[in-house]
C-alpha cells in the first residue's frame, strides 16, 4: 500500500505520466514475472539477510549490531540491483530496518517478505524487471519535473511504513498475548 501511495504522489506531482496499457497479450508473461519472480526474488532475500544472517548475529552478539549488519547487507545487496544514489542508500537503510524489525518482533520470514514483496510487484508493475525496461504492464513516462516532495519520498514513504510496522506489531502483539491468554473451553 505504502508503495502505491508513493507512485499515486508522483503521478499527481508530475513526476510520472501514465501513457497507457499495453495489449493483454504483452502483459501475461511480464506479470507473471513480476509475481514469481519478485517471489522468490524477496523470499530468498530475506531468508539469507533475516532468516539466517540476522537469527546467527542475534544469539552471538548485541541485538543493535545485529540490526546493523543486516539493515547494511540488505543495503549492499539493494545496491547491486538499484544502483547507488545517496537516496537509494538512505531508503534502502529505512527499509532494511522495517523488514528486519516485523522479522525480529514477529519472528515470522513473512512479516518482512511481505513488505518487501510488496515493493518489489508495485515497482514491477510500473517499472518491469530490472534490467528489462520493456517489461512493465503499464506505459508510464517520467518526466524528469522533481520537487521537494518527490525528492523526499525516498525518505517520507519508507519512514511513513516504519511507524506504521511499529504501531501494527504493537497491535499484533497485544492480539496474540490477548488470544494466547483465553483459556479453553471445551
């Protein structure tokens, strides 16, 4: 959602324009990519950085420097496909310590592959695969006009989600202890 609400605010800033759609011939192969391939894309991701590297790192030494090698690996590896910008860095650490964080409290690879699967179909769906521009389902022109909020939506969205990751494993949190504490009754 966090990702929709950011390109629908690059739509509206002008930073982006919607062209069109291709013919649905065009799209069936490239959103299956984007489904599966993002799929396992994220799954394997975060099984390596939070399923294995961050549980290792938690049991051997300080919880904050867990956090910081994983939220840095995941970083480094968002690096390669990205591409480096001060921006990308600074997004991919606020988000690293969104994954890395519903991971942590939930203790569940899905809490974090969802966010990050997320990301991966809505950029997919507007942008195609990395590396293969043709292959978006959507026709969509950037128009190369920034302003002050599309600049910051590196930071804003990927901060908005943290609060939001907070508050909803709080809610989570209080559900299970809540459900975990009804006795049965039968």
């Amino acid at each position: 959602m966090f990702w929709l609400v950011w390109y629908g605010i690059e739509f509206w800033g002008g930073q982006l324009e919607f062209v069109g759609f291709k013919k649905p011939a065009e799209v069936i192969m490239p959103v299956i990519l984007v489904l599966v391939g993002f799929f396992v894309g994220s799954i394997i991701n975060d099984l390596i950085i939070r399923g294995y590297l961050f549980t290792l790192l938690k049991k051997k030494i300080q919880i904050g420097w867990a956090f910081s090698i994983s939220i840095l690996i995941y970083a480094l590896d968002d690096y390669w496909y990205a591409g480096f910008s001060l921006s990308n860095v600074i997004f991919s650490i606020i988000l690293g310590l969104s994954l890395t964080f519903a991971f942590y409290k939930t203790g569940s690879i899905w809490a974090d592959t969802g966010i990050h699967y997320g990301l991966n179909v809505a950029y997919g769906l507007l942008f195609g695969l990395v590396g293969n521009s043709g292959s978006a389902v959507f026709i969509i022109k950037e128009t190369g006009h920034e302003t002050v909020l599309s600049n910051s939506l590196y930071y804003l969205v990927p901060a908005a989600m943290f609060i939001f990751v907070l508050w909803f494993i709080r809610f989570y949190s209080n559900h299970v202890r809540t459900v975990t504490n009804v006795p049965f009754s039968g």
